[in-house]
C-alpha cells in the first residue's frame, strides 16, 4: 500500500492509503477530498484534479506531457508540481507523496 497525503488550502491534512496502480484522482474521488473533481472521469480532458505535487516528488514522477501538458495550460495557476490527478501512477516509490489542492477548487 502506498500512502498519500493531501492538505486543502485551509491547512487540513488528510492522508489516505492506496493500491499500487491507483492514480491520485482515484484516491481523492474515493475518499471524498473536496476540490479534485475528475468530471471526466481520469480521461485527462478537463482540469478539475489538477493538484500540486510537493517538490521533493517531482523528481520522482516523469514529466507531464501529451494531453496533460496541454490540459495544464488550463488550469487555475500552474506552476512548479502542477500535475493533473488523474496522471500520476502511485506505486512504492511514492510512498507519503504530499498533494497541494488549489485553494479555488477547494
């Protein structure tokens, strides 16, 4: 099981367990983290789980790019860790990853 942290823009952690093979967005829609939305169903055609990812796991994670490069230009303040939800593959080496919800979609 690997383990993933959310904060939501009040401060409020929540740290949730997952199946290997989960994408963030499966772990924020089934255990109801409010702002990550995932209208299209982890079909990387909104911007409705677009998250930040703490830096020290980006390094982890392969670059964004395809559809999900091209879906953050979209969203509400990309920046350094924007990744879409329903992209990131969690696995054991992303053990404890920590996920930013923007504070607009919170």
């Amino acid at each position: 099981m690997t383990k993933v942290q959310f904060v939501l823009a009040s401060g409020e952690r929540m740290t949730f367990k997952a199946k290997q093979g989960d994408s963030i967005l499966d772990v924020a829609l089934d255990n109801g983290v409010a702002g990550i939305h995932g209208q299209c169903g982890g079909g990387c055609t909104c911007c409705t789980c677009h998250c930040y990812v703490a830096g020290e796991w980006l390094a982890k994670l392969d670059e964004p790019c395809g559809d999900e490069a091209e879906m953050l230009e979209y969203a509400w303040q990309p920046g350094s860790g924007s990744r879409l939800a329903c992209q990131v593959a969690l696995g054991p080496h992303l053990d404890g990853i920590e996920v930013r919800v923007p504070a607009q979609q919170s």
